[in-house]
C-alpha cells in the first residue's frame, strides 16, 4: 500500500472520530477534485459552491458509512453526482463543462479532425444546445464513467432511454462538428 493511500486511510478513520485536523485534511485532499466535478454539472458559480458544501457536509456526516477505504474518492464522487442531481431535478438548470478528451474519445474519426480545429467555448457552445436530459446522460456515461443500468437509476428512467439520448447527443454532436447539421 502506497504511503499516500495510508495517509488518507488514517486521515478517514480519525475523521470518522471527530477529530477537526482530519476533517480538514481530506477536505483539502480532496476538494480540488470535488469542485471540478460540481463544475462539470453546473453553470453558476454561486450553485456550484452551494452543491460543493452540500456534498462535503454529506460526506463528513456520512463517514461512519463508508464500507471501504479503498474506494473513499469513489464515494465521495457518488455523494457529489448525487448532490449535484438534486440541485438539478429542483433547479432544472444544468450546464455541462466538458473533458475534451473523453468528448474525442466518442466522436468518429471525421467529427476528431474538425472537432480538433474547434475552441474550447464552441464545444460549449455545441453541448449547451443539446436538451438537459442529452446532456445529463452525455456528463453522467462519458464524463463520469456511469453505466447505462447505473444511470437509468439514477434517473429514473428505463435503460434505453438512457442508450437512446445518449446515441442522439453523440450525432447531435458529429453533424455541429462535422458541419452538417
């Protein structure tokens, strides 16, 4: 076991008792992360701050819970997605900001070439114009790494439709970035 992986497994336990040092330190081990993951979902800042307290607030509430140290960054992520769905079902607001990356990673080789050409903000651009419920579905499996089965729970909604609004943003997608649609 890494040095680090120990840390932050000592860091749990004495959080999990109380102790306010510890507390802190996972805060600030893991709050970069969180943040961004709260920014990948939502557009103002003032909510994106309000989801990320939220979520931390649940995370150190809910630390006696945790079954395995192991996976205490997954956890966190599930209790961030989860806060962040929340504001969303009652906000209906969402904004995805998204990882190129993984975005390049999907789209064909046709979409990579003019997809590559693109500014950042037009990406934006292009993903702000897919429907909430594209988008969801786009940040939730792409981003987030989410199953079809884990989302359509999530969201309450069938597998399929899950599959479904998933391949329309991925050609909604192909035909803005290829210039055809």
């Amino acid at each position: 076991m890494k040095q680090a992986e120990r840390d932050i497994k000592e860091l749990v336990i004495e959080a999990i008792r109380g102790d306010k040092k510890s507390q802190k330190g996972l805060y600030d081990h893991f709050a970069p992360k969180m943040l961004a993951l709260c920014y990948r979902y939502l557009d103002n800042k003032q909510d994106v701050f309000d989801v990320f307290q939220e979520g931390f607030l649940k995370v150190l509430s809910n630390l006696d819970q945790l079954k395995d140290m192991d996976a205490v960054e997954w956890w966190m992520k599930k209790i961030f997605v989860n806060e962040a769905l929340q504001f969303i079902r009652k906000q209906r607001q969402f904004n995805m900001i998204s990882d190129f990356d993984t975005i390049t990673n999907v789209l064909d080789t046709h979409a990579n070439n003019a997809l590559s050409k693109m500014a950042v903000d037009e990406i934006s651009k292009l993903i702000k114009q897919l429907p909430e419920g594209r988008r969801l579905i786009l940040n939730l499996y792409i981003i987030e790494g989410y199953s079809h089965n884990e989302i359509a729970e999530m969201l309450g909604i069938s597998v399929s439709t899950s599959k479904s609004q998933l391949h329309d943003a991925r050609n909604f997608l192909k035909l803005r970035i290829t210039g055809r649609g």
